[in-house]
C-alpha cells in the first residue's frame, strides 16, 4: 500500500484515506463520489456547521449524556474550526447529495478526530460528534446560522458604512441643482441630494426587508433529526442548544415551533433570498445611476467625476471607466441570478425534506457576501470620491426647455410646450424665449423658474 494513505473503515467497508486527513471514511467516499466542480461549501458555512457542532456538545453535556472530557474535546476541537482552523479538511464538492450528509459527515469525521488527540480517547463521528441530531436537521440549521452570521456580521455593516457615506455626500454636494431625467430625458431640476437620498432610502428599505425575513431564518430546525419527529433527540434539547448556539454567536435563535416546517423546506431561506435581491436591485440602480452621471467626460452627461482607478484601455491612452459601478453591477446580477437557483433549490422539498440544501447553502452565502463587498467599494471608491462637475450641471439646466413646466400654472400648456419647442430648436436659455413669448415681466421669469425653487415642488404663483 502507497505510505501517503491509509485504510479507515465505515459500514460499507475499507477507504484509503490520505495519510495526513484529519477526516475519515465517509469523507472520502463523497470526495471520491462528486468530482464535479471542484467548489467546496463556503468557508462561512463550514465555521457555521463548527458553531452547531459545538452547541451540540455543550448541550448533551448539560443533559449528562456525553462525558465531560469528550465534550470539552469536541467543544475545543470545534472552536478551532470556528477560528478559522482546518478548513482545508473540508474538501467535498458542494454538488453533493442533496442533503448535505456528506458536510455533516466530514464535520464529524475532522472534529472527532481533532477530539480523539485531545481527550486521549476514541471519540466517535456518529456517537458523539453527531449525538441527538441528523444531517436533516444539522444542515437546514447551518443554511440558517451561516446565512445569520453573514447578515450580522458582514452585509448588515457594509450596508450601514454605504447608508453612512452617502450622508455624507448628501451634506457637502446636496445642494447642487441638476436636471432630473425620466425615460433618460431632461425633466424638472433636482438636487444632487434628493437623487442621493433616494438612493439612501432604496438601501434602508432592503435592509429593513433583509431583518424583517431573518425573524423566520432564525427559529432553528435543530432537535428534528431525522424527519422532523426529533427521534433519537432528548425532548430538551432543541430547547437547549438554541440558547447555546445564542451565547456563542452572540445572535439570538430559538427552536422552531415545527420542525417539519423547517426540514421539508426552506422557505424562510427562499424569503431571505427574496430580500437580498431586493437589495440586489438598488445596488444595481446606484450602480448604472453612477454609470450614466459619470459618462463622457465629453460626450456624456458628465455631471460627476468618479475617482479615477486604473487606465480604462489597452489601446486608448487616457481612457478611465466607472469600474466600481460596473464591478458592483456585476455582483448584483450574480445575486438576481443566485436568488433563481434558490428559489429551485426551495421548490426541491419532497415529504420530510429537501433535497438541494448545498447548492442553496453556497448561494446564499455568497449572495451575501458579495454584497457586502461592494456596498463597501461603493462607499469609498465611488460614491464618496466623487467629484461635481458644477459647469456642466449649469449648463444643462439654463438650456433645460423643460423649465417651463413651472409656467403651466400661469400661461397654460399649450403656450408652454410652444415656448419648450422654440427654445430647444433654437438652443437658447427657457428664460429669455418665454420673456419674448409671454407678458411677464424678466423678474417674474427670473422667480418663476429658478431651478432650486422648482426642486421644492408646489405650484408657481
């Protein structure tokens, strides 16, 4: 036999096993089983798994079914993992079965083994490690504490320093008066930081949607195991761990009042994905707003001017582009696009569980994490580096025919479209036209149709 391997056995009988793998034989034989991707499950999942694994232990040890020097084995073993320890023992792809038993498996293998040279004691995957619980509870709970910590500890910061930095904007740049557009033509004069707070709002009503559907996401299927029936788990438990799992993320889950509910779909993940691309959306719309205001500098509209990052071309010298806007229109598509595989994923519960729980695990986290990271590229390399360009913003709103909206109240449409046509025909500023067209007087004109005034609303007297 080949010295870099080594026999394990299982119930199904002899495994070669790398010599140095931390994991056993049903590891392998998933290793050996899915070589289709190469993608394994995010290491976000993986901690999460350590977290439920870890919970686990302290909750059979508080019900006096696991030994003490076992459990703080499995406990330590765990907590390493957690830290960001061993997640090269993770080697299985996410195209798995549809499960996840072979990640709750690999879970048990490396921590048993991590506890075995702890405790001094042969620690087992299944007796110990995985004791009270089932790959079909242990899974949908890891979906739901991996996808909790991501939100907590990763989206929901980076969205609050985007919010954050367009205040900030807002206050030195908001009082500049622009055109507004609808269907990507000249319509009424906004502020810069009315266009902003728009974009601000868009953010805060996706997060609020975001937290809104984690009150589902965090009622735990742990304590159903197998069917959701909780066979083979103490009627305690579920109870137990929940409050542990909430001690050592510092996020407050409970037990689910129907673990049927939770093993048979992932509905309350479907829901959460619903929510982040909503988020999706608005990244998207900032993102192409920012395209659009930063286009030019010449022939575009060319009312900002995004910091410029790296040279644009590799054969037009000087060409600089929006790359954080484009970047993080990118990751909002890959999230519109992972919300479909998730939304699949959820229609696959069949009777007492689903059976696409990886693949939805792996969108999910991702989802999460990319927009995380480009809510923060956004704050700092584009929204608040930008620069104005006020002449070019002046320029457009003095040649605005659509400055005469302001003038219905006084002369009428009809008169007003005529002096809208004459002024965009001959390229001459709305004010000097309607002074000729009408018989109020340049002082009027001069009130009537000042553009910060229009950006108050109301109606011209």
């Amino acid at each position: 036999m080949n010295s870099r391997y080594r026999i394990e056995k299982d119930s199904m009988g002899d495994v070669h096993v790398p010599q140095d793998a931390l994991y056993q034989a049903q590891t392998q034989r998933a290793v050996d089983n899915f070589p289709i991707s190469g993608i394994t499950m995010p290491k976000q999942f993986i901690q999460a798994l350590a977290f439920v694994k870890q919970a686990a232990a302290r909750s059979n040890l508080e019900l006096k079914l696991l030994e003490h020097n076992i459990a703080h084995a499995i406990i330590d073993s765990c907590q390493e993992i957690i830290d960001g320890q061993h997640l090269e023992q993770f080697p299985i792809d996410v195209f798995q079965t549809g499960s996840g038993t072979s990640s709750n498996m690999n879970a048990n293998e490396v921590i048993a083994t991590l506890a075995s040279q702890k405790s001094g004691k042969t620690v087992s995957p299944n007796d110990h490690v995985n004791m009270g619980q089932s790959s079909n509870d242990v899974i949908p709970t890891t979906i739901q504490v991996s996808a909790a910590l991501t939100c907590h500890f990763q989206l929901f910061p980076a969205l609050q320093h985007l919010i954050d930095t367009i205040d900030s904007k807002t206050e030195s740049v908001g009082h500049v008066v622009k055109t507004g557009r609808t269907h990507l033509m000249d319509a009424m004069p906004v502020t810069l930081g009315q266009e902003l707070q728009g974009w601000k709002i868009q953010l805060e009503k996706a997060q609020l949607g975001i937290t809104h559907a984690l009150e589902n996401v965090t009622a735990l299927a742990q304590g159903g195991t197998a069917v959701g029936t909780g066979i083979n788990a103490e009627p305690e438990f579920a109870a137990i761990f929940a409050n542990n799992i909430s001690v050592s993320t510092e996020i407050n889950f409970s037990c689910s009042d129907n673990f049927f509910y939770n093993l048979g779909s992932q509905d309350a993940i479907v829901a959460l994905s619903g929510q982040l691309k909503t988020a999706a959306v608005a990244v998207m719309k900032i993102s192409n707003d920012l395209r659009w205001m930063n286009s030019g500098p010449l022939a575009g509209l060319g009312e900002i001017e995004l910091e410029a990052l790296q040279p644009g071309s590799s054969i037009m010298p000087g060409k600089v582009n929006p790359v954080i806007p484009e970047a993080a229109a990118m990751v909002a598509a890959q999230v519109i696009g992972n919300d479909t595989t998730i939304t699949v994923g959820g229609q696959s519960g069949n009777f007492q569980l689903n059976v696409m729980l990886p693949v939805i695990a792996l969108n999910l986290i991702q989802s999460i994490e990319l927009l995380a990271n480009a809510s923060t590229l956004l704050a700092d390399k584009a929204i608040g580096s930008f620069t104005v360009r006020e002449d070019n913003l002046q320029l457009a709103l003095a040649k605005n025919p659509i400055l005469v909206t302001a003038l219905n109240p006084v002369i009428g449409y009809l008169k007003a479209a005529e002096i809208a046509k004459k002024a965009y025909k001959e390229q001459r500023p709305i004010i000097d036209v309607a002074e000729e067209e009408t018989d109020l007087s340049r002082s009027e004109l001069e009130s009537l149709l000042n553009p910060k005034k229009l950006t108050e609303g109301g109606v011209a007297h």
